[in-house]
C-alpha cells in the first residue's frame, strides 16, 4: 500500500483561551506549525507547501507540547540547544520565509531581545540607581526597573496622584506609626522599614531608613497618603545602600521617593512591592524643615548605637548620661535591641524629663543573626535612622556606643570645643570633626590614686579606670565624630560616609580632643593587651565632682521606684 502524499496531522492537547478562535498547535511530520486563526474544523483544509530550501526544523516531542502554549514550550526547548534553530511561520511561500536566529551571538546586539540586551548593559554600570521606565498598559503595567548611572537619579518620575478608592488600602486597624521595624511583604528576602522622613532638598523627597537583602534587591513602590485621606500618590521607589555593610547579606537602605515639593508632603506613607495588594506598613512621615535660627548658637544632640544583649550596667547608663549632659549635650537618642527591667526604668525617668528617646529597636524579631546577616544589630540603620531624626533639630550630632566618652582636653563642653577647633563653623564647609580614641581597658587595675570614701566616685567607671594605652587609633579607624546633621547624606559608624556636595571632614587634635572607650580586652590572649604600652590619664576629673553628684542625685530618686541597690 502506497504511502499517502498528504502531510499527516496530528492534534495536540489544546488549551482553550475561552473563545472559538484558538492557538492550535499541529505536527507536519513531526514538526510544528502554528495555526492562529483556524477554529478545529478547518484543520483538513490547511495545506502546507513545504519548501525544499528550508532548514531542518528541530524536532519537538509531541509528548512535552502538551498544554504548553508556544511561548513557554518555545522557552524550554530553545534552553537545551547551543545550535541556531530555525522556525517558520505556516502559511508562507519559500522566498518569504525569513529564519530568525534563536540564541545569535553576543556580539550583535541589535537582534537581542530587551531582557538580553538589558542584562548586557546593567552588567557594565557600578553606580545603580532604580528608574521607572514608560509604563505598560494592562496586566503589564508594572514598570520594569532599568538601572542607569547616578547622576541620572532625577529622571525619576513623580507620583501619579489618584483618589484613595482607586487604590489598595492599608491592612485593616494599622494606624501610622513611628519608630519600631514593620515588614514589607511580598518580597524574595526580608525588607523591613523603620521610620520615614521627609527632606526640603534634593527637591523634595521621603527617605525611608530601611534593612534589606545587598543583591537581588527587590524594586519596591512609595504609596503615599494625604491628610484625611484627601488622595493617595504611588511612586517608584529608589534603593540606596549605606555601603558601610562589611560584606554582610543585609546592610542599612534608605529608600527614597520624590514627592513634587512642600506643597505635597504626605502625612504618611507604605512601602510596597505589589501594587495591587494592601500594604503591610504604615509609617508616619517626619516633616524636617530648615528653621533660621541664631548663625552661632550650637545645639547638640547625642546618639547612641544600639543597645543589646539584655543590658543592665544601670550605673554606667547613668554616668555616661549625666556626663554628656555636663558637656553640653541637649538630648540623647538610645536605640534599645534588649536591656533589664531597671535599666528601663530608670530610662523612662529621663525620658518624661525630655532628655532622652528611647526607641524600639527589636533585632531579635527580624529573626537575623548579628555579625552573620547584618553588621551588630543593624548599628548602621540605627545610627543614620538618628542623623534624620535630629536633622534640622540641632546643629551638631555626637556619634557614639554607651562605653565611649569623648573627652575634650583643654576645653569643659562641646560648645567650647567645637568654636576652638572651628571658629567660623556656621559659614565652614565642614561636616564632620573625627576624633581618635584610645582603650582604657576594664581588665587594668582600679586607680589606687582615687582615695575617697563617697560610694558614688568609687563606682564611676571614668573615675575608676584611669588607665589608657599609649597608643591611639587613627583616623577612621575605631574613631568617633561629631557630625553636623544638615550636612551629612550617609553616616559611618566611624566616620562620615558620604558628606554633602563640596563638604569634608576635619581631622581632630589629639591635643583638642579624644575618646576615652571603657572596654574589656580584645585581644586573643587578654595578656597581651594589658602588656601594652600605658599611662594613667585622669583628665576626666576634671568633672569628678558635679558628675559624681549628679549620678548620685539621680540614683537616690530612682531608688525605690526602679528596685536600684543601695551603694
């Protein structure tokens, strides 16, 4: 019996798209043909003309393009073959067929497709900086992100403002709220936000202090909310890291969001990653606007990194908050990860006086391993989370952990300190002083020269421990600064990062100024620390006296209210 002369058809598994007019896919001797238009009758009346001058098409299993539309099977199979496979359209005479290179060389890119091309191009920048391109309309109107150079950062489009009820809604019951971590669903790693802020420069802006995964990073939107509910803006959002992150898988973000000027300052705002999905955070936005004030008046803030580990040295919270009081600082920030039932107590005292703040810091519910995920509890998110806070509050931030104590050496306050060092301070273009500090080790004996009887000065950690080693640390190294906050766009943890345009550091005098840290050996062999080169310092005493009586003032009125021991 002879074969017959007419192309064999064979259907497929067909997956309808809901409507008689299907994509129907037909094996032509065991290759593939496309039939768009074509409803299951008339696939007998289709004749194929099958030039001879046509490649030999790939063969495609009949039994893996089943259910597949031609897209994803197309995919697949394209995923397994180094050789250029050749694919034609039905219906087409011979010299019409036109065979398009399925993987072509790298080198000519003009047939790439976008995401080829696109993967080609961002490969070749360092500077990453998150921009919305045209958006499609559709289901496919997220905006996919293009990452261009920096100093294309003001091609960010402006919020597209729309009526609340044209947007998703924030969860059921979550008011805006202000400095704990709230997690940003939806995201390939965890993302978390903390506070928001927004800031007159740059154009106008919300920067959103936030921990996040280094690389993939997830494109996240800013949806803004307007007082009473008036209307809602969306905007692409950019991520910057604080690059101090020691190659660690998370590091501080600030995302950052235009919002088209002080006339549009939203009361608060969500960090999204999926448009159509309600937001799972609800952060209040701080309104930091510059504020004239007298050009010599130096205000200063202090700030403190996180404070773990379930802390509960109460006395030395106490001294390290009465010395800096002493030196002229007017507040104090603690970011509080863990610390004892009295330690907070006696916090909460001086929190109703105004002079401290004393925020959530909550690492451990993040479920993150310090020094493994990210640097010490996220220090670098806490620190930065502290220069927005007090920007625009008061002319100079001290950066500092509670065992630090910068010690001015022929001065009695910051304020003296800094009009030394910096007399034209308020016209100067610097950002930050970085001062060098030096170990005065817990390990090293009690001073024998301390003879007195009050309890209060024998229990002082800056009176008792008087012995420092000889050697200081550079600059930038275990150094500390004061920092000028309007001034400043990243801080470090032990020098500024990045400073504003045409702003620098000034390196202090030892002779001016260091820091006294109080800590024990670090040192492999506690040994060889205690055996290095020391001296005794005791230029602290010069506030011996007004610091052992405020400490002792403040102990006794706390006494039964926080359970403190008797001295």
């Amino acid at each position: 019996m002879k074969a017959s002369k007419e192309p064999r058809y064979k259907q497929q598994n067909i997956s309808s798209n809901g409507g008689i007019e299907q994509d129907l896919r037909y094996t032509l001797n065991g290759q593939t043909a496309l039939d768009k238009k074509h409803s299951l009758q008339d696939v007998k009346k289709i004749k194929f003309e099958v030039p001879k001058n046509i490649p030999e098409m790939a063969k495609i299993s009949e039994t893996k393009a089943d259910d597949r539309s031609l897209a994803e099977f197309r995919k697949r199979e394209i995923s397994k073959r180094k050789d250029r496979t050749m694919i034609a359209s039905k219906n087409m005479k011979a010299s019409d067929y036109k065979a398009k290179n399925v993987e072509i060389s790298e080198a000519i890119a003009g047939d790439r497709s976008l995401a080829e091309f696109r993967k080609r191009e961002i490969s070749k920048r360092k500077d990453r900086t998150m921009i919305a391109p045209k958006t499609m309309k559709g289901p496919e109107n997220k905006a996919k992100i293009v990452e261009i150079s920096r100093t294309k950062a003001e091609a960010i489009p402006k919020p597209e403002m729309s009526k609340p009820k044209d947007q998703p809604m924030i969860a059921p019951n979550m008011t805006a709220a202000d400095g704990f971590w709230q997690h940003v669903t939806g995201t390939r790693y965890k993302f978390f936000v903390y506070s928001a802020y927004y800031e007159e420069d740059h154009g106008g802006r919300l920067k959103i202090h936030a921990l996040a995964h280094m690389s993939p990073r997830d494109e996240v939107w800013c949806r803004m909310w307007y007082v009473n509910g008036s209307h809602v803006a969306t905007t692409k959002a950019q991520l910057r890291e604080i690059n101090e992150h020691y190659s660690l898988p998370y590091s501080a973000f600030l995302v950052l969001c235009p919002t088209g000027g002080p006339d549009s300052v939203p009361h608060s705002v969500s960090v999204i990653k999926d448009l159509d999905k309600p937001s799972s955070n609800h952060l209040l936005v701080h309104k930091m606007m510059k504020i004239n004030s007298q050009a010599n008046n130096i205000s200063v803030a202090v700030c403190v990194s996180p404070i773990h580990g379930n802390y509960s040295k109460t006395m030395m919270v106490m001294e390290f908050l009465e010395y800096y009081k002493i030196l002229g600082a007017s507040h104090v920030t603690l970011y509080n990860s863990s610390i004892s039932a009295e330690t907070s107590c006696m916090l909460r005292s001086y929190e109703e006086k105004g002079f401290v703040t004393n925020l959530p810091w909550e690492f451990s519910k993040m479920k993150m391993r310090s020094e493994v995920d990210v640097r010490i509890e996220a220090q670098l998110s806490a620190l930065n989370e502290c220069v927005s806070r007090q920007k625009y509050r008061f002319t100079h931030v001290a950066m500092v952990d509670l065992d630090e104590f910068i010690m001015p050496q022929r001065h009695h306050t910051f304020q003296e300190l800094i009009r030394s060092i910096d007399p034209h301070w308020s016209n100067s273009k610097v950002a930050s002083y970085n001062i060098r500090s030096a170990f005065f080790y817990e390990n090293w004996p009690d001073d024998k020269g301390l003879k007195v009887e009050d309890p209060f000065e024998k229990n002082l950690m800056t009176l008792k421990k008087t012995r420092r080693s000889n050697e200081l640390f550079p600059h930038r190294i275990r150094s500390k600064v004061i920092l000028r906050p309007e001034f400043v766009e990243d801080a470090g943890i032990h020098f500024v990062a990045i400073p504003s345009a045409n702003y620098h550091a000034m390196h202090v005098e030892a002779s001016d100024a260091i820091v006294n840290h109080y800590r024990w050996t670090m040192c492999q062999v506690a040994a060889d620390c205690l055996r290095s080169p020391s001296g005794i310092d005791r230029n602290i005493y010069r506030y011996r006296h007004s610091l052992a009586n405020n400490v002792k003032m403040s102990w006794n009125e706390l006494r039964s209210k926080c359970g403190l021991p008797d001295l």
